[in-house]
C-alpha cells in the first residue's frame, strides 16, 4: 500500500487533462450521492490495496467534470483504478455502416475487425 486514495484520485484528475476546478462532483453514478473536491478530500484520505482480491472502492463512484466527461472505477478481477471517458456525440446524421455480428469466434476483436471485407455489406 503506497499512496492515499485522495492522491490517486488527484492524479487521475491531471492525468485526464483536467485540473481540479473542472471537478463538478465525485459521487454516485446517477448522480444522486455527490461531494465537491474538498468534501471528498477528507473522507478520502486512507489508504487501501488496489491489487488483486476483492473491490474495495464503490464500484459506481466517478468524477465528473463541468465539461460533462467523468471518471469512472475501473477494476478486473479485485485490481482497481479511474478510468477517464470522454463524453461521446453521435448524430443520426452521422456517416455510418451497418454491420453483420458481434461474435464471430475472434476472441477480444471489435465490430470493425469481425466485419471484414467481403462480409454481406461489401466492406
């Protein structure tokens, strides 16, 4: 166990490219728990393994930004750390390609991998 959670938090802050007055909440991810940044400062100053095992984080926690992007709790197998998204703006006006399968027996492949050239839209 090295840093405070608060620390690791901050650093995910920066790491996102945002800086501290961009913070609107850290809270739940419906937005019906929230803390500003210097309420969150002082229940956030522990440590804790983010190793494998269990979770010990609330799951749903994020930061969100004024800019309507967030952080997120990303973990695999009890390991867990922030992990930034951007918010994403789709149009029905967009350029787009429809496709044939999600699950092709390519294991970890996208949507775009598995729809190759020559599949039923000619790609």
């Amino acid at each position: 166990m090295g840093k405070t959670f608060w620390a690791e938090t901050i650093g995910a802050i920066k790491d996102s490219g945002h800086k501290e007055s961009d913070v609107m909440f850290i809270g739940s991810a419906d937005g019906k728990y929230r803390l500003t940044l210097p309420e969150f400062k002082t229940i956030s100053q522990f440590k804790y393994d983010s190793g494998f095992g269990g979770q010990e984080i609330a799951a749903d926690l994020i930061i969100y930004f004024n800019d309507k992007s967030y952080i997120v709790r990303g973990e695999y197998d009890g390991s867990e750390w922030w992990e930034y998204n951007k918010p994403l703006n789709y149009s029905s006006n967009d350029k787009y390609k429809p496709y044939e399968t999600v699950c092709n027996g390519d294991m970890w492949a996208s949507v775009k991998e598995m729809n190759k050239p020559g599949g039923k839209y000619g790609y």
